[in-house]
C-alpha cells in the first residue's frame, strides 16, 4: 500500500501518489490544470500543469482512504493537503 504524502514538485520519487481535487469539488482550479481521471474511483481531477509526473493520481477523497488503509492519520494528510493549498491561495 503506498501511503499518500504531499510532495514538492521536484522531489517525487517514482512510486508517488498525486492526490488531485475533484472537478464536482473545484469548479475552477487556481493554477493551469488539465482534466484527468482518477486512478482509483475514476472520478474526473484536476491535474496542475506543473505537478510531478508520477504513475498514480488520485482524488483526494481516494487519498485519504488509503492513508486509513495504510494506518495514517487521514486527518492529517487532509490537513496537510488545506494547509499547502493555503499557502498557495496567500500568493
Ligand atoms: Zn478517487
């Protein structure tokens, strides 16, 4: 089971996990983004133009059921996901 971490761009090892927002979620994404499927529920994603290239994206609703699978705390990868998006939203 592969535990869903926030990453940099960058800095993803190859057996990362891109957890995207769903598009019935996000009207409109904050950054040029393309349209994707999820990996795991196939629900529609966005995928930012400059988000690693890594083998598996996911919604992050499918990200934190794997983090629960995985024995991760899902509060806080959905914490991690709020806070980096924050950080984001400031610029
Ligand atoms: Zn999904």
């Amino acid at each position: 089971m592969v535990t869903p971490k926030i990453i940099k761009a960058g800095e993803a090892p190859a057996d990362a996990v891109l957890a995207c927002y769903r598009i019935a979620d996000v009207a409109s994404p904050r950054v040029p983004s393309v349209q994707a499927r999820c990996d795991g529920c196939d629900a529609r994603i966005w995928v930012a133009l400059s988000s690693p290239n890594v083998r598996r994206k996911i919604c992050l609703q499918c990200a934190i059921e794997e983090a629960k699978a995985a024995g991760d705390d899902p509060t806080l990868l959905a914490t991690e996901i709020q806070m980096a998006d924050a950080k984001k939203h400031a610029h």
